[in-house]
C-alpha cells in the first residue's frame, strides 16, 4: 500500500478541504485550520458540515 500512499494523502486533505469549505463561518480555510486544530468543538462543527453536505448529494 505503500505505492499508493502519496494518492491517499491527497484525497484525505481534499476531503477536509472540502468540509473546511462547507461549514458555514465566514472566516477564511487558514483561520478554520487552525480554529478546529485549536478548539474540538469547532472540529466536530466542521465534520458535522461535511458529512450533512454528503447526504444532500
């Protein structure tokens, strides 16, 4: 799985992209980053945006 690892990666931080983009503040993807990396209610803020976003679809 090694060769594939690189792929992986990419497509995990496209997916927090993605959820960073969802969740609804107006403050920017670096503040978001370093808000949920700070504050785990802000986190759970942002995977609950993300996975809501997945049943719209």
């Amino acid at each position: 799985y090694r060769e594939n690892a690189a792929e992986n990666i990419a497509i995990l931080r496209r997916i927090a992209l993605n959820m960073l983009k969802t969740e609804g503040s107006k403050l920017s993807i670096r503040k978001k980053r370093m808000r949920a990396w700070m504050k785990t209610q802000f986190l759970e803020q942002v995977v609950q945006a993300g996975f809501s976003n997945l049943n719209n679809i």
